[in-house]
C-alpha cells in the first residue's frame, strides 16, 4: 500500500508536511460542514444544538490557523 511506505518520492511532499497539509484541509473541511449543520438546527427551532455546533466550528477553525501556522513555520525554514 503506497500509504504506508510514502515518504516523500512519489508525491514530492514529505509525509509530515503532507500531514499538516491534510489536518489544515480536514479543519476546513469541517468548519463548512459545521456551518451547514448548526443552520439546521436553527431551522429546528434547537439554539442549543446549533450553539454546540458553532462551539465545533470555532474549534476547527482554530486548529486550521493553528496548523497554517505551524506549515507556514516549516516551510520557510
């Protein structure tokens, strides 16, 4: 399985980099997906649920910007 024995020949992209470029991609990923699921709970009428999303989508952003920065970091250097 090439996942398992990629580093970085194949793709160019070494497998921790690619892994940060994954995690940054899936937290956005996640925000959109988050957005769209606290609407529907407020068409529900449910506040609470749609609280509790929004608290998850300001989760994954965060751990977006966290992970742009830490990209950002390792790949001048």
């Amino acid at each position: 399985m090439a996942s398992e024995t990629e580093t970085g020949q194949i793709t160019g992209t070494k497998d921790k980099d690619y892994d940060i470029i994954w995690f940054v991609e899936q937290c956005l990923s996640n925000v959109l997906r988050l957005e769209m699921y606290s609407k529907d709970a407020e068409r529900d009428g449910d506040t609470e649920l749609a609280e509790f999303f929004r608290r998850a989508q300001g989760e994954s952003r965060k751990g977006a910007e966290q992970g742009k920065e830490m990209l950002r970091k390792r790949l001048v250097g």
